[in-house]
C-alpha cells in the first residue's frame, strides 16, 4: 500500500475512533453508544457471576415472547424499546434506580444493526441522566451470541 493511501487509511480510522465508532461487531456511526459503553458477552458472564457492589442491573428491551423464551438470569424484562408503551415502562423503572446504578442494555433480537429496541432504549436512559449505562453487544442474536456459546440463561417468567 503506497504511503499516502496508507496515511488516509489511519487517518480516517483515528476520526472514527474519535468520534466514538470504532470498528466494533455490531457497532456504527449511527449508534448512540460510544465503544466504553459496550460489554461483550464473555465479559458480562463473567461479570455477573462476581459479588460485586453496586451489582449491574440487567435490562432486556426487546419483546417478551423471547425473553420468556430464555434471558440472562436476573435481568429484568422492560420493552420493547421501540413501542411508546415500552418506552415509559422502562423510563418509570428507572425512576427507581439511582443515576449512578450500572445498567446494561440488551435484546438480541435481530442482529445488532438492524435492532429497533437498543437504540431508543439507550437514549432514553441516557437523557435520564444515567452515566454507567451499557449495551451488550449481541451481533446475530441472543441465541446465538449468547446461547449457543452455553452462557447462563433462565427459561419463563421472571420468578
């Protein structure tokens, strides 16, 4: 690669890590999440099955056939992030929470990109004010990103 093309190849990836939108699986420019307000699934796994204080709180914004079908355990179902009602049942929750509580994001419905639910569900967050909000990142799918890789799940219900 000639010099000068490769000085433009660097250049313009160090405009996009600036502006937040490192090259990450599942992550674009058009997300409102810069790349430190991500997880990856192996290292949410491991986060959760620490004892840890303040513990993340962990919120499926998707539709509730699937996280009935199987979600992380513990998470909490407030969704789907792209209906209005959705949206103000997630918003009235966290009224509840303190703006330092460490929240995580996820749904796993689709693949990441074409997500309705995270983004609306981030931004609304965001603007309440919490600074310690995250989105798992989930390329394909839950299923596959999070379960075919045998990480924990509950089936049903919240108990």
């Amino acid at each position: 690669m000639p010099a000068r093309k490769k000085s433009a190849v660097i250049s313009s990836l160090l405009v996009l890590t600036w502006l937040g939108a490192a090259v990450l699986p599942g992550a674009g420019l058009d997300d409102p999440w810069t790349p430190v307000q991500t997880v990856q699934p192996a290292d949410l796994a491991k986060e959760l099955q620490q004892e840890k204080d303040p513990y993340p709180t962990v919120i499926y914004v998707g539709v509730k056939a699937l996280y009935e079908g199987a979600h992380i355990p513990g998470a909490v179902f407030y969704g789907p992030g792209s209906t209005e009602q959705g949206l103000a049942e997630l918003k009235k929750f966290a009224e509840t929470l303190p703006k330092n509580a460490d929240l995580v994001l996820y749904c796993g419905c689709c693949p990441l990109e074409k997500c309705p639910n995270l983004r609306p569900a981030f931004t609304a967050l965001k603007a309440g004010g919490f600074a310690r909000l995250r989105v798992l990142l989930l390329p394909r799918s839950f299923n596959a990103d999070w379960v075919e890789k045998g990480f924990p799940v509950h089936q049903g219900p919240k108990p």
